[in-house]
C-alpha cells in the first residue's frame, strides 16, 4: 500500500526520532504517549496526539510501537479494546527477546490483529538514514504491503515468518556488540593505568575491533565442521589469555573480563579442543 498516515505509540528518543522522520516524508502522524509532554515538539510540526491508546490505534491500519520492552507493550495495547486492535498491524519496535516476540504476536493474533516484530540497529541520530539497519520477521505479504513505510525509518532486512527472527538476529548483534564493547572499555581502562589516553589507543582500537578479515575466515571453516589448528592452537589462544590477565591486574585493573575468558579457553583445552582452533570453542559452548 502506499500508506500516508500512520500511528507511533511511544515516544522515548526513538519513537520521536521515527514520528519525526514520517513528519519530513509529509505522512499524517497520531501519537501516544505515557507521557504526553513529550509529543508537544511533534505537536507543534504537525502531528496529532491522542487522547488515549485506543484513539491512537484506531486512527491508522499501521501503529509503530517504539516501547521500552514487551512489559510496556502489554501495558499499553492491554487497555486497548480488542475491537479496535481487529484488523491492526503492529509494528513492535521494543527490544527483547525471540520468545517474548513470538509471545506477543499469538497475543495480537488473538485479537485479529498483526505484529510484525522490528529489531532496529540504529540508534536515534540513524532514523531516517536508508543506510541504517533494521530486522523484521512476521507475514511476509504483511511486511511486502507496508515495506515502504517501514523504509521511512531505516533500511529494512526481512529474516522470514517467524515472528521471533527479528528479535533473534537482533539478539545476535548484540552478543557480539556487548562482548566486543566491553573488550574496548577493557582496553581502555589498562591503557588509563599507563597513563595512555582513549585517543592515543583510537587508532590501534579501530583496527583490533575491525574483525572482519577473522569472520571471511573462519565463517565456511566453521560451517565445514573444520576446527584445523593449521593457523591457530586454542592452546596458543589459552597462553595469551593468561598473558592478558596478568598484564591487566598487574596493573591494578579490574580483572574480572580476562578472567572468564581464560576460563573458556582452558575449559575448551581441558575438553580435548587444545591442538584444534580457538574455533573449537563453538564445539565448546554448543554443548553447554
Ligand atoms: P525509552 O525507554 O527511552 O522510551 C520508551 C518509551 O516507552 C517511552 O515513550 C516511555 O513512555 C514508554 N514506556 C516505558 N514503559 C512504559 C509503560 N509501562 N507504559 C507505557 N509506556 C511506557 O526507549 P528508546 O526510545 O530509547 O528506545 C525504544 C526501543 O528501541 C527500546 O526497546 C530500545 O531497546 C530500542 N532501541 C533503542 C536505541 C537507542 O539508541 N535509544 C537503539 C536501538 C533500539 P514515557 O515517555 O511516558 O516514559
């Protein structure tokens, strides 16, 4: 369809950032917030606040929910009628987990409505970038008939029926996000305790997290069941953990990172993995 009008419930940085971005494509906007006062900058661009959420449901085939978590979702379209949800398609921008996600779209489904699920990797300032990125799993002809309003927001990546797959392969992202995330403020910390800036470590940083030549590597090896230590030995990798650990609490620095990763390593190697790749520690966490 080619929808001009649509609802966004929930209007945290990026909720505001989503209605702001439908404003400049001229779509009609209603909006709905716990908080009305922060709908008032909208307000005054042109967009229409409801009075409550049912108003604001009932305005538009498309609502846009830009919630905290699913907890806020409920709450929310829970004091809805479910006359006015018949017929709705829900798209449910809050993070959480594939579970919830396919939790919630039964729960709209019984009510005769859609959720399409939408896991945004964009912070605020990205909204209305087409370059941005953003997973969406639900209905297929759902998400085909409603694409290009979703695509006001961000680039839009459809992962398949499955309702969980959005928030899934946002979860995904996010494994890697926090865990590579927290090895910069690591490395920070023990350049601090050298009197070494954030700025002087800048460029060493960006090429240490720049792993992608690691990915092309080991992502067909690791789908061939190819565990090789042909490049590299866990036993090696357990080594250099060690070293690591050591070199960031002889520096007084707070230990508690390196330390469960050489704890990984040294399980891997106790379970038999030590000649294979540090690859083999995927064997490893599998089994848990
Ligand atoms: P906020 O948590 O700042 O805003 C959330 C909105 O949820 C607000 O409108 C708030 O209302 C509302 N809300 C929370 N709890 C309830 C409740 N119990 N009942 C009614 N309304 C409620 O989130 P953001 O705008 O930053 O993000 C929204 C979603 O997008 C989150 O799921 C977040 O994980 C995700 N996200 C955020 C990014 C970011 O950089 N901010 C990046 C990518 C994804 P009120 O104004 O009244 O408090």
């Amino acid at each position: 369809t080619t929808a001009t009008a649509v609802t966004v419930i929930g209007l945290g940085p990026m909720g505001r950032a989503m209605a702001g971005a439908y404003l400049d494509q001229g779509y009609e906007v209603t909006l709905w917030n716990r908080t009305p006062s922060r709908a008032a900058e909208l307000v005054r661009r042109g967009a229409f606040l409801a009075a409550s959420p049912s108003e604001a449901v009932a305005a538009n085939e498309l609502v846009v929910l830009s919630l905290t978590d699913y907890d806020a979702f409920y709450g929310v379209l829970g004091a809805v009628d479910p006359a006015v949800l018949a017929g709705k398609v829900l798209v449910n921008l809050s993070s959480d987990t594939p579970l919830r996600a396919r939790e919630a779209a039964a729960w709209v489904a019984e009510r005769g409505a859609v959720q399409l699920t939408g896991g945004i990797l964009t912070p605020p300032s990205g909204v209305g970038d087409p370059a941005s990125s953003a997973f969406y799993s639900g209905p297929r002809e759902v998400f085909e008939a409603h694409r290009g309003t979703l695509s006001v927001l961000t680039g839009t990546d459809y992962r398949g029926e499955d309702p969980g797959l959005a928030a899934l392969f946002y979860q995904l992202n996010m494994v890697m996000f926090w865990t590579a995330l927290s090895g910069y403020w690591q490395a920070i910390a023990l350049a601090d305790a050298h009197g070494i800036t954030a700025g002087e470590l800048q460029p060493y940083a960006r090429s240490a997290l720049d792993l992608d030549r690691f990915v092309d590597f080991y992502a067909p090896r690791v789908d061939a069941g190819h565990h090789g230590g042909d490049v590299d030995r866990l036993a090696m990798g357990l080594a250099s953990a060690e070293h690591v650990l050591h070199t960031v609490t002889d520096a007084g620095v707070d230990g508690a990172l390196p330390a469960a990763i050489v704890d990984l390593f040294r399980r891997g190697a106790e379970a038999g993995y030590g000649d294979g790749s540090s690859s083999s520690l995927v064997e490893l966490l599998k089994k848990n």
